[in-house]
C-alpha cells in the first residue's frame, strides 16, 4: 500500500513553450476520462480548478492552450494519479511557465520557489520541444539567428529587442542543449544530496518530427541536442535515462484537425513512441518512468 511519504513523485521540467501545458491537458484528459481501460486515472487534483479547465476545454475542442499568462501559471500543480503497473504517484509542476527554471539555469541559482519540490524528487520528465528549441549556432548564422529569436518573440505579443549590439551574448541565447544539461548538473550537486536521478525526456510535437527515413527520439536526441545525450550516456551511474517522442495535442490543429475531430475520443488521438520508433500509449513515459 502507497503511503504519502512512499508516493514516488515525478517533477514535470521544461523551459518556456516546451509543450508542458498542452501535456498536463492531455494527461488530465486521460485521467479523468470515461474509459474504463484508460491506464492511468485521477486520484486528487491540487491546483487551481479554473486554470486546469482552461486547458482541457481547449485540449477537448482542438485549440492551443492559452499561453502563459504570469501569475496562475507560477503556481504549483499536483496530480495525483494511479496506474496499474505502478500504484499511485504524484505528479508535479512546480513552475509550469518555465520560468524559474530558466532562472535556476541563467542566475546559478535554485530559486526558492523551487527548493522544496526540488529537494526530494528523484523522476523528472523533462519535456522540450522540437521546433522551439535554441540551437547551437555558428557564428556566420548569429545576426540571422538574432533576427529569428526576435521575430519569434514578436509574434507571441512581446516586443522585445534582444540586444541592439548582436556582438553581445545574453541569456536567451543559450542553446537549449547547453541549458538542459546546466539543469540537470545542478540537480545532482549541492545543495541537493541525491546521488540518481531517473530521468525521461519528452520529445513534445512528436508528430511534427517528420523526416524520411523517419528518425527515432534516441536518434534525434542524439543529433539536436548532443550535450545532453553525451551527459546521459557518460553518468549511466548518475542519470538513469530513457527518451520518448510524445504527441499530447495527437496532431497539427491546422493541417489534422478533421483527422483528430473524426476520433471517437480525445484521448485516443495522443501517442508516445519509445526510444527506439515502437508507438506505445501517451501514458507510457511517465509509467516507465516509475516502473522499478
Ligand atoms: N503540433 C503540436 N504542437 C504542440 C504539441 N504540444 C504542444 N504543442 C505546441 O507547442 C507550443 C507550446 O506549448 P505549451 O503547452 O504552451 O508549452 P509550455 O510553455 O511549456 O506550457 C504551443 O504552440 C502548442 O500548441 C503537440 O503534441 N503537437
Ligand atoms: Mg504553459
């Protein structure tokens, strides 16, 4: 029998649009779902009951989830869920906007809001998207790659001018290779004492990852961010790790939406796929991750 202090608890981890909003709408979906064989159901939701009806509503009628909107999305997230394979877990959005975890990454250090969630997990899923992704750029490309970040920054409602002198290096510049890893160093150093750290990486969009011949999540892993493939291949000890590629809004709500509409159930429209290529339940990653 599960007790509090045995649940096993999964921090949900991503940077700003990595896809974390979109995956607890369709996790909670699937929770909370009429079907019986659905593998894992809702046991307690601990959050703002508005905010999570939010994000369902658009999940359930094929729209974006709102984007991040400041205060409602600073505050913690638990769900506590049970699957057969597994019993009963809590899981845990500490900072669904991404944004202190940027800071624990760019300021060096672990923002309060942080510590106490930080301080005993041990599963951490770690969710980055594939077009949203900084990438490693090389020095010819870098005023074009200036130009792309501000463009992007316009286009979700912001004006900001990254930096008027393109020679300066700022924050946001940071390859999301380079920050994945400086986060996970830090959760393996002081002034937490954990010696392990299981960890899954979610491949978010997963369906837009098309390439012929198709590329499997390990394989992308491994070419769009290297450094942190290389980091959890060199602390096999440290970092027990698995890759999945997830699909929560089940297709491109443009170009699929009659495909996805056409579905018996919301549900059903959300796959994973495991490191390898295999498709397997949306549910699977977090599952594995707790599986002993
Ligand atoms: N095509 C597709 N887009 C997705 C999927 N999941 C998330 N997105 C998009 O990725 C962007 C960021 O998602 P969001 O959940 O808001 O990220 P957050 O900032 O980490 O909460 C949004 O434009 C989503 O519509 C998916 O499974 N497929
Ligand atoms: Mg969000």
């Amino acid at each position: 029998m599960n007790t509090v202090s045995t649940t096993k608890c999964i921090l949900v981890a991503g940077f700003p649009d990595a896809g974390k909003s979109t995956m607890l709408a369709a996790l909670y979906g699937i929770a909370t779902d009429s079907n019986p064989n659905r593998p894992i159901r809702l046991v307690k939701y601990d959050g703002d009951s508005g905010y999570i009806q939010t994000l369902l509503d658009a999940w359930q009628r094929l729209n974006p989830v709102p984007r991040n909107t400041g205060a409602t999305e600073q505050h913690p997230i638990s769900l506590r869920l049970a699957a057969d394979r597994v019993g009963e877990f809590e899981l845990s959005l500490v900072d669904i906007a991404g944004e202190l975890f940027r800071q624990l990454v760019i300021g060096s250090h672990v923002p309060q809001e942080l510590l106490p969630k930080l301080d005993d997990v041990e599963s951490i899923a770690l969710v980055v998207h594939p077009m949203n992704l900084i990438p490693h750029e090389l020095i010819e490309n870098w005023e074009g790659f200036v130009a792309s970040l501000e463009a992007k920054e316009n286009a979700s409602g912001g004006a900001k001018k990254l930096t008027p002198d393109p020679k300066k290096w700022i924050p946001d510049f940071m390859p999301s290779d380079v920050s994945a890893i400086v986060m996970l160093h830090s959760l393996l150093t002081k002034p937490f004492a954990r010696r392990k750290i299981r960890l899954v990486v979610m491949i978010s969009a997963w369906e837009l990852v098309v390439q012929q011949p198709p590329i499997t999540p390990a394989a992308w892993l491994a070419d769009r961010m290297p450094l942190l493939s290389q980091m959890i291949h060199n602390n096999e000890d440290k970092i027990i790790a698995d890759v999945f590629g997830v699909s929560a809004q089940g297709g491109d709500y443009n170009t699929q939406r009659e495909e996805l509409a056409a579905k018996s159930s919301r549900a059903e429209t959300c796959f994973a796929v495991t490191a390898s290529g295999d498709r397997v339940h949306f549910c699977e990653p977090l599952i594995c991750l707790l599986v002993e």
